[in-house]
C-alpha cells in the first residue's frame, strides 16, 4: 500500500502559501513541499494531494491519503465532486485544482481518511512543519490559478 500524508497551510487567507506531503511505500519515504506568494489555505490542502499523486510511478497498489482537510476529503469521500464537475463547477472554488485532480483520482482511486490537524499525529505534524516552511520561503512565486482567477 501506499500511504500519503498531506497538509496546507497559508500566513493569511489568501496569503502566502505552503503545501507539505509525506508519501510512503514499504521502507521508500519521499517528502514534498512548495509555496507560494498568494493563495489560500484549501487551494494548498489540495494541490499537496495532487503533487503527491503526481510522484506515483506505479498503478494497481491501493493508495491512502490522509488529510487534515475536511474541504479535500469531504469533497471526494462524500462524492461532492463529482456533482461539481456536472454543473461545470459553477459557483465553486478552485476549479483549475480540482480538473488537475480527477485524472489523478481515477488514476490511482485512493482513500481519503480525514486526520485531527495538530493532533501529535507524527506524520500530519511533519506536513506541516514542511507546509510552513514552505509558505516562509523568500521569493514565493505566484500561484498562477489563484492570481490569475482575482
């Protein structure tokens, strides 16, 4: 199984940004984080899991991400995306995420298990310790779906 570990975080909502992933298979770890000038704290929770999904090079292994996320994990484990993606999310925020996501999803179909956010659990502290490391580096660039979209 793969194991992936997600979180978000921005100074600000919209402020500058951070995402932070853990991904795990049997003794491989890898860990990920970017950020950016201007953005929101959903728009991070999201793209983690995207960027995360996007570094798998095997398919046919189950996937499980887990997320401090209710807007990430409600949004797929409730089925509300699909909905979404019928009205052409209208009215919704961050399509641009969200039509990067759907290929990835019916990629690897993972499993979204929802996470207490500063909780102690290992894993989702270390995400976010990478998330706001992220989000405080000098010279972010722009997040181009979000600036672009104001």
């Amino acid at each position: 199984m793969i194991t992936i570990f997600t979180d978000g975080a921005s100074r600000g909502n919209p402020g500058p940004g951070g995402y932070g992933a853990v991904l795990k298979f049997n003794s491989h770890r890898k860990e990920l984080s970017e950020g950016f000038r201007l953005t929101t704290n959903n728009r991070m929770e999201l793209l983690a899991v995207i960027r995360a999904l996007q570094e798998l090079k095997m398919t046919g292994i189950p996937v499980t991400v887990y997320s401090d996320s209710k807007y990430v994990v409600d949004a797929i484990e409730k089925g509300w995306l699909w909905s979404w993606q019928k009205k052409g999310f209208k009215d919704k925020k961050n399509p641009d995420l969200w039509l990067r996501y759907i290929p990835l999803h019916l990629k690897y179909m993972p499993k979204f298990i929802w996470v207490k956010g500063h909780a102690g659990h290992r894993e989702n502290e270390r995400c976010d310790v990478l998330a706001v490391a992220a989000a405080l580096s000098p010279n972010l660039p722009a997040d181009a779906g979000y600036e672009g979209s104001i």
